[in-house]
C-alpha cells in the first residue's frame, strides 16, 4: 500500500522593524551602491535575522518615503536604485 506525503509550506513569521533595525539597516546602506548579496549580509547582523527579501522590500519603503519628504523640499533625490534579490 502505498503512502503519499504532503508537504505544506511553513509560513515565516513577520519580521518586526523597530527603530533600532532601521538605523542599522540604513548606516550599512547610506551612501553605498547595494548588490543583491548585500542583502543577505544585511539580515545576518539585524536581530531576529530577518529574510534577504525582507530587508530589500524595507529598503524600498524607506526609499518611497524618502522621496516623499525630498519632493517637498527643493532638495534633489539621490539616483540610488536598489536592486532586485
């Protein structure tokens, strides 16, 4: 008799940002043109290790947040784009 296994996917927890993460996340980024490895790198040193991905999709909210605050000032935003993982 044969038995089949189902395998269902573990659903990963949610990584909390705290402000604290954030300064880390962006000290190691400002002013650096980030590769995809970076990412990986990035989550190893924040506490609770959050997922490469995760880290590139909070880099891309604090960048739309930042062009926000940059248009309402006559400050130029800086070119910077944030690769894919």
């Amino acid at each position: 008799m044969a038995t089949t296994t189902t395998i269902t996917p573990v659903a990963t927890a949610a990584y909390k940002w705290t402000p604290a993460s954030d300064r880390t996340l962006l000290l190691f980024a400002l002013g650096r043109q980030l590769v995809s490895a970076d990412f990986r790198m990035i989550a190893v040193m924040l506490p609770g290790t959050p997922t490469r991905a995760k880290v590139r999709a909070r880099l891309v909210i604090l960048r739309a947040r930042q062009l926000v605050v940059v248009a309402a000032t006559s400050l130029t935003a800086p070119s910077t784009t944030i690769p894919a993982v």
